[in-house]
C-alpha cells in the first residue's frame, strides 16, 4: 500500500507546480513572520499564528537539548578539586563575610551562604530548594514574549538567587522572577509579584528596594510587540510599588531617545538594565534619592533624578557592555566594565590581549582612571557578560565576581591575590555564581547575631 503511494509516477510538471507552490508559501510565511516582528501589524492574527508556528523547532530544541537540567549552569571547565571552594592567602583579621550567592552543583540547587573572610567559615546557608512550591503559590504569569525561557530557568535545578541581600531579620530578599525572600530557616516566601524583576536588587536611604524589571505589558508604545520593555520599580520595605518607570521613556522625555531611534529596527533587548545604584548622601554631583542606571546594550551609564523625570549627567563609554555601578564617595563612581565586544551571532568576546576591568569616573576632574587593573591582568578576567565588583572599606583592595566562570576572587591594587573562591561540586566541575555581596566586619558582626539566634528556632 505504502510502497504505491511513496513510488508512484507523477508528471514533471505536477512537481515542478508542487515546487513554485511551496517556495510561494514559503515567502507568504516569511513575509507574515517579518510583519510581526516589525511590529507592522498588517495582518496581525495571521502574523501572530506565524510567528508561533517559526518558533517550533528553538521550542523542540529547548526541550531536547536543555529540557530541565542544570546544563546552562555549569561553566563547562573542571579544575583540580584541591582548589575548589574558598583558598585564603592572608592573616588579615580586619575582613568582613562575603554573602556568596551560588549554584550548588553537590545538590543541584542554588543556595545562599554567609562566610566569614577570616577564617573561611560558613555562618549560615539558606537553601532553595523548595522554590517550585513557591511559584505554584504566586499568581504571577510569566509572559513568554518577554522571556520565553523563565519559567524553565526559574525551576529549582536550574535556579539561582541573583544578588541576594541579606536584610536586618535575616531574611535573604531575591529580585529573580517575583520578588521573594527565604528566612533564617529556609521558608520561602512572595513579597512582591506585579513585575518580572531581574539582575540587581538595591536599598535607598529609606529602605525601599530598586530592581530592574521587565515591563508587561509594554509601558512604552514606541517599540515593537516583541520588545523586552526593561524598566525601574521602587518597592516599599512593605512591598507595595512606589514608583515605576520605562528607561525607553526616561531616555524619549529626557531628548536621549536617539541613543534608540537611530539604530533603526531593534533587536528585542536593546536596552538590557542591568543594574540600578541608589544614592545615599547628598553631594555636590548627586542628591540622595537619585539613582544610577547601567544600560548595557547602549554602553551607557546615567544618573537618573526620579522626583523629577531629570537625566543629571550620562556617558557613552569608554566601558563596553558594563555591568555593576558603585559610589564610592561624593565624586567618584566605579564601573564593572565587560570590555565585550557583540559579535555577529548575538553573544559577546573579549578581545585576545584584553581582559575586563573596573573604571574609575571621577566627576570633578572628568577623568577616567583603572586603578585595579593590575588584578584583573593578573588572574586573565574575562567576564564577557554579567560580572561585579567592590571596592574594600580600605580602598586598596577590590572584590571581582566573574558570574559565568564561577569565580571570585579579592585582591590588591599590585594585583596581589588574598582570597578566591571557585564554585565547584566535588568532582572539581564549576558551576556559575550568582553576583554576591561583601560585608564589613561590624556590619556582619551585628548580622550573625540575629542570624544565629533565630536558627536556634528552626526545626
């Protein structure tokens, strides 16, 4: 039966009709895919249909190649297992706890730690491990136009609690899909589900949290459909949202918006917030409640007065793709530059000879200096996307997060290593940290109290 129909004999002009047939309908679905993603809207239920049905094989792909394993978390390298975890080369007495954020690769599961830098102490670990109960609990739904990957990359064995901050209770607060939070004992709880939150997680001087956030839908109306509409949220200490905001509409209202317009059709992270920096103290560059923005695709840092829609100052460069902004005192901020160039097929390379680094910006002499740069030479850092810095309470050491590698590592101004850390499994395999936290000694001190007093209670 098979066989008549597979090798029956048809006239060549029946086929060469099927051909000119197909590469037609071919074109017709092509033309239908590029109105929707131009936003054309020319025939907008048959564009959408044919936007999903293209989207077919990236979905087959995903499931079976990454399905729900923890494959985008590992590093990919193996070192000696003898230098897994953290390796202290100094007898300094005077370093704080680093909050390291990190996926474990013993139980496939991300988890938070406090260590003590003196000695290499683990105080506390909150675990995760119980987030899938959390997202059934949150009536948050993930819009697949905005990350088509989150609800997969938010399941316990691929998830990570990015920036975690360690708050007065206890608690450790995530901005990683809904805005959450674990207790000294492990409970996970929502404390705020309005946005998708990504990347950083801030207080300001009065104890409100600042996240970058994917805006559903579109705040803006100047972009396409498919646009990720990346915006800032101020979240009071109660959870409730003070203030929100597109950057496509801070940069339009600011007369910015052809640092956009000008690259005529745009990919769909053209913005790409990775960080928002509150500042604290009042000076002559800035006022308290001011924030700064890190907008990576544009290579663009910018302060940012929220009370009155004003850009104060912004800067092209000469950092590429940066990530991570820090005020160190009333004139001068420091940025984690990625120094990565984009390539052709979407992803991001440092040059052969070249490494990332960490630029000084100082706004009374306009001056840009690298006063680190000796530490990142010498241990070859190449963060080509993610990455994070901090600069010590003694100013002369620096504390470098390179995420994708599952490195992290505190050293001088010389260059000279005292501390790394290498997130292993026991097998010597890296897996990614998940941008960490350094905490001064009296700071930490006061913490570890509370901590260790509310464990007493867990059961």
């Amino acid at each position: 039966m098979f066989e008549k129909i597979f090798f029956k004999k048809i006239e060549l002009w029946l086929a060469l009709l099927c051909l000119v047939a197909f590469i037609f309908v071919m074109i017709i679905f092509g033309a239908l895919v590029r109105d929707h993603y131009l936003n054309a809207s020319r025939f907008e239920n048959l564009s959408k249909i044919a936007a999903k049905i293209s989207s077919v094989p990236s979905q087959i792909y995903r499931l079976v190649f990454q399905g729900t394993g923890n494959a985008e978390v590992k590093t990919g390298e193996k070192i000696d297992p003898k230098k897994s975890g953290l390796n202290i080369y100094h007898n300094d007495k005077s370093l704080g706890f680093l909050l390291l954020n990190r996926y474990d690769g013993n139980i496939s599961r991300g988890v938070t730690e406090l260590i003590d830098l003196n000695n290499g102490k683990t105080i506390h670990t909150w675990n995760f491990k119980e987030i899938n109960k959390l997202w059934k609990k949150s009536k948050k739904k993930i819009d697949n136009k905005i990350f088509q990957n989150a609800k997969t990359n938010l399941m316990a064995n691929r998830y990570f609690p990015v920036h975690g901050l360690l708050t007065n209770e206890g608690d450790i607060m995530v901005a990683n899909g809904p805005m959450h939070k674990a207790n000294v004992c492990s409970e996970l709880s929502i404390f705020q589900a309005e946005y998708f939150y990504h990347h950083s997680l801030e207080l300001d001087y009065e104890n409100n949290y600042w996240s970058p956030v994917y805006l559903s839908p579109n705040l803006t109306k100047l972009v396409p459909e498919h646009f990720i509409d990346d915006g800032i949220v101020k979240v009071s200490s109660d959870g409730d949202i003070l203030f929100k905001k597109s950057v496509i509409d801070i940069l339009n209202e600011n007369n910015l918006g052809y640092l956009i317009n000008e690259r005529g059709i745009l990919s769909n992270d053209a913005i790409h917030l990775n960080d928002i920096q509150p500042v604290l103290d009042d000076g002559k560059y800035w006022k308290k409640g001011d924030i700064f923005l890190s907008v990576r695709d544009l290579s663009l840092v910018l302060l940012y007065r929220p009370s009155t829609n004003k850009i104060i100052w912004h800067k092209l460069g000469p950092w590429i793709h940066q990530h991570d902004i820090d005020i160190l005192n009333d004139k001068e901020i420091i940025i984690f530059n990625n120094n990565a160039r984009a390539t052709s097929d979407l992803s991001y390379t440092i040059n052969e000879n070249e490494v990332s680094n960490s630029i000084l910006y100082n706004f009374e002499s306009s001056s840009i200096t690298y006063p680190y740069i000796e530490a990142y030479k010498n241990h070859n850092i190449r963060a080509e996307s993610n990455g994070l810095q901090e600069v010590l309470e003694n100013k002369n050491l620096i504390m470098i997060e390179n995420h994708i590698k599952g490195r992290l590592i505190i050293a001088d101004k010389m260059g000279k290593k005292i501390l790394e850390y290498n997130n292993t499994n026991t097998d010597g395999y890296m897996y990614r940290t998940s941008w960490s936290r350094y905490i001064p000694r009296n700071e930490g001190q006061n913490l570890v109290k509370i901590i260790e007093e509310k464990k007493s209670k867990c059961f």
